[in-house]
C-alpha cells in the first residue's frame, strides 16, 4: 500500500552563507556561485562576489609598482597615506604628553649635542617633541602632510619609514657637526625639539623625485628657499637641523629615484644600512674630533 505523503514533493532547504550558516543568503557570488548574506556581498562588474573571493583575487593579481619601486596599492588604507597619518598621530599624542608632564617628557626626548654621546636614542626621538606654541607643531605637521601624502605613495610604505626615520637622525647630526667649539658654543648645552630635520628631509627629497618625474621643481624651490631662509632671520629655530634633514633627505630620493629597475630591491636594502652607517660615523668622528669619545 502506497504513503500518499511520500509522493509529495519535499521543499528544499533553503541556501544559507557559508560563513554565516545562521543567515539564509539567496544571492550567490559569481564567481564561485556559493551563496553569500549581505555582509560577505562585494560589488562587482557583473552581480556580486563572495568576500573570499575578493580576496583571493587580489591576492592573485600582480603587484603595480610606481617609477620608484613601491607597491602602489599599499601605500594607504582607503585612499589615505597611512604613515604620514601615523608620525603626525605620534607627533600629537609626544606634544600632548609634554604639556600634562610640566616638560617631564620633553627634556626625556629632547637632543643636545652633550647628552646624544650617551644617549643616541635622542637622535631620533627629538623629531617628535615640539615647543609648547601650537605653531611649531601646526607648522610642522601640515609641511609634513603635504609632502608625505605626495611621495608616501610614490616610494612605497618601506622606503617612506626610512626616509623620515633617516632624514630625522640627519637633522640632529647635522645640529652635531654645525654646534661649533664645545668650549665656547652654547650649542653644545642647547636642547633642539621638532620634526623640522625630518620635513626638510622630505623638502629635499622632492628634489630628485620631481625631476625623476621629469616636472618642474620650480615650486619645491620656492617652497625651500622660503623655509630655509626663515631658519636665518627667526631666532629659536636651528637652521643646522633644516640643513642636515634636507642633505640626507635629498641623499636618500637620489638613490630610491635613480636605482636601476633591476636593482630596486638590493637598494632597497642598501639604503638604511649605508645611511645608519654613514649618519653613525659621522657622529662618532665629531664627538672623537673634539675629545668627547
């Protein structure tokens, strides 16, 4: 005898999200044709793809590199420079520490010739320290912004942390070799704060990029001429910090921007290691040449 109800037709489960099973998903990714909710949904020419999918497309897809080595598409996080945003964001959080430590953390950070032979740390960590005038560190940061959302993208996320990190270190050393006779020179005793060192690093190193682009450079020498020259007529601002960041920043592009195809990744490395090595050097000769080592 027959079941009536085994002839009748079952309804079929209805599809859910791979990885959401919670979720009943009825639109499926076009590429892989699995069912995908809302959330795992991505635009894309035709329907829409899984987040898998995506993924796994962009990892697939060939690396695009600019003129000078960088992975063009690693630069930012939605469009936005992130390592610029990242040193103007340590450069805030440094001022806002200086001013709730009553100058605590300042003198901490801070570079003088006299206290970098034996705490080289300062070398660096003064880029990140401004004065207490929210126009130092508003000047400052905005130069940095509009230099570093320029070539951040252009040379990469790695070479742009060496950039910055060494034209830094070159501003403190170039206040080292500029401080004059330790017997005479107050420079030796005088505290130097600001990412000035650094922002000229990156003024220079406009230089060899724009005329590896093959544009005018008539604009960033302008823009040089008129910040060098304020170092010179407004007291308080070491002109030796511009001057070692903006050598050493211009260094640097030369060698990214003018590196053989084939050669870019060997640079790549070459460049910090030569750059430490040239910057420690050179302190060390200046502090043995007046009797400090």
């Amino acid at each position: 005898m027959n079941d009536p109800a085994a002839d009748e037709p079952t309804e079929a489960a209805a599809p859910v999200c791979p990885r959401h099973p919670d979720r009943v998903a009825y639109v499926r990714c076009q590429r892989c044709g699995r069912p995908a909710c809302p959330e795992c949904q991505r635009p894309a020419a035709v329907g829409v793809q899984c987040v898998d999918c995506v993924r796994e497309s962009k990892r697939a897809a060939p690396r695009i590199r600019t003129v000078f080595g960088g992975t063009a598409d690693s630069t930012a996080v939605n469009g936005r420079p992130v390592v610029t945003l990242t040193i103007i964001g340590l450069c805030v959080v440094s001022w806002l520490l200086q001013l709730v430590t009553s100058g605590a953390w300042t003198q901490l950070l801070w570079f003088a010739p006299w206290e970098g032979v034996a705490e080289p740390w300062r070398f660096l960590t003064a880029s990140f320290l401004h004065s207490t005038s929210p126009l130092h560190i508003l000047f400052n940061m905005y130069a940095l912004w509009i230099t570093g959302q320029f070539l951040e993208p252009l040379l990469g996320r790695a070479r742009f942390v060496i950039l910055c990190l060494l034209a830094a270190v070159g501003g403190s050393v170039g206040v080292l070799l500029l401080a004059g006779d330790p017997a005479t020179s107050v420079a030796w005793q005088t505290p130097v704060v600001g990412a000035s060192g650094m922002v000229f690093g990156l003024f220079g190193a406009m230089l060899p990029v724009m005329r590896r682009l093959g544009r005018s450079m008539g604009q960033v020498l302008v823009l040089l001429a008129m910040n060098g020259a304020i170092g010179f007529f407004v007291p308080n601002i070491s002109w030796q910090a511009h001057l070692g960041g903006l050598v050493t920043g211009a260094l640097v592009a030369t060698a990214y921007a003018y590196a053989p195809k084939d050669r870019r990744a060997v640079v790549a490395w070459v460049v910090p290691l030569a750059g430490i090595a040239l910057l420690v050097g050179l302190a060390v000769w200046r502090y043995s040449s007046v009797g400090v080592l």
